[in-house]
C-alpha cells in the first residue's frame, strides 16, 4: 500500500515508513525499518556519522536507488508509482561536484535551467538571481574549473536551485571547505526556507548550521535514534548540553567509561 506524503493536516513533504534498503554483498542493511516525516516549509537536519545512511536515504528519495522495503513519498508521490511526477518539483546538491567543469557557472546555470523547460527571459531571471544570491556574480564567467572549491560549492548551490524546487536535498554540502564559504551556504540556503523552501540538509557536522533547523533526525547504522526539534531534544536530553553532544552520546562518540560522557546518557537508546 502506498502512503500520503501530505499527511492528514496537508504538510508532510517527505514521509518514509519501515524503510529497508540493502546492497548486494553488503553485511548489514544501509537502512534498518527507517521512519520519518518532514514537514513541508522545515529545514530539516539528518544527522549520521559516516556510513550511517544518510546518503542511501537521500539517494532512494531523490530516484537514484530502488528495491527496497518500506513506503517513501516525496512532495506527495508514492516513489513506488515512479519517479517522474516529483522530478522537476525537487533540486539536488550532493557531495561531490555536479557541474560541467569545462562551463563557466553562468553557462551550467542556463543549461541546467534549460533541462527544466525555462527560457528566454524567465531563464535569464532564474541565472542571474541565483548568481547573485550565491555571491558568484564576479566570477559568474569563469570556468568552473579555474574556481575555487568553495565557489565551485556555490556553484552547485546555484545550479540545484535554478527551477525553483520545491524540495531541495543537500547530501554534506558544507563538506571540506572553509568558514566563510559554509556562512555563505548556510546564508542562502536560510533565505529560501524563508521564503517557503523545504530543506533537508545531510550532515555530520553541526557548527552554525544547528541554529536553523527547525527539526533534527539522528541515525546511526540505518536506524532513527532520536527526531524531533530542538527544544523537544533538549527536553528529553537535559544533561546534553547542546545538539552536537547529543549527537555524540546517541552515536556512540562517547565511551560508556568515558568520564566526559554525560552521566544520563551511557549509550544508544533513549526517547525518541
């Protein structure tokens, strides 16, 4: 049976239920009876050390993996009745570089756009907004291989954002680059939850971002630890002093004689 991703208040945008993926030869499942739901509008944070599944997750959502158990729905759409409702509705940003490298990000902005049936002026609109809402105006001519790996970062950004998604999967986007360029990401992508944008951002490093999610999942070898908003964590965490602790309690980042773990938390478990 498939699922209603709109929920019965109309604003799930993501909803995944019992999911169960596993890869050939693989010794365990990428993802163990996963649920979850993202509202529509959130800024919602997957937090996972590496190999948790946070990128299996996304690619299953996204259309890129299949065969699996469970329900998933995505703006609505049962995955399970195919993927092509949803694809203009969603934009991707995955870890590694998705740009033609040879193109300027002017050039892979407008190519981009193009695969999604924009045009002529709405086209031009589309470019030069997110050039400028990504701070590549100046560089905006540049080959994509002559930036640097930030801006190529932004360039990115830009480009999973040019149709106006009304999902948008960030898998690690701040991944390996420096301070500045992660505000600048940060920045925009908080100006696009504004302005109505649902966001679902994969990391395992917390640092600004936590300040603008407005709801959390922490997995851990494919399966739902704790989810919920901040001040509901922090209310069933209290001796977790913030996100990232709580985050290192739940996923084992502490050791259970470690005196610097919190004395509520020994380990795995716990409210969810």
């Amino acid at each position: 049976m498939g699922i209603d991703a709109t929920g019965t208040d109309g604003v799930n945008a993501i909803e995944v239920r019992n999911l169960v993926k596993h890869y050939p030869h693989g010794t365990r499942p990428a993802l163990r009876g996963l649920s979850l739901q993202v509202a529509k509008g959130e800024f919602f944070g997957l937090l996972g050390k590496n190999g948790a599944g946070k990128t299996t997750l996304v690619s299953i959502l996204c259309g890129m993996l299949d065969e699996y158990e469970g329900t998933a729905a995505v703006a609505g759409c049962d995955l399970a009745q195919g993927f092509d409702p949803i694809r203009s509705r969603i934009g991707i940003v995955p870890q590694n570089l998705a740009l033609y490298e040879d193109l300027t990000p002017r050039e892979n902005l407008a190519y981009f756009g193009g695969l999604y049936r924009l045009q002529g002026a709405v086209l031009r609109e589309r470019v030069a907004e997110c050039l400028r809402m990504t701070n590549l105006e100046a560089r905006a001519d540049t080959r994509v291989s002559r930036l640097s790996g930030g801006m190529q970062r932004l360039a990115n950004l830009a480009a999973a954002m040019v149709h106006k998604p009304e999902i948008l999967f960030l898998d690690e986007p701040t991944l390996g680059i420096d301070v500045h360029t992660r505000k600048d990401i940060i920045g925009v992508l908080a100006q696009l939850n504004r302005q109505g944008m649902t966001l679902l951002f994969t990391t395992h490093y917390m640092g600004e971002v936590q300040d603008y999610f407005s709801k959390v999942a922490i997995i851990d070898e494919g399966a739902l630890l704790a989810q919920g908003s901040i001040p509901e964590l922090r209310a069933a965490y209290p001796r977790c002093r913030d996100l990232e602790e709580l985050f290192f309690t739940l996923t084992g980042g502490y050791d259970k004689d470690d005196e610097a773990a919190p004395a509520a938390f020994p380990g795995k478990g716990g409210p969810a």
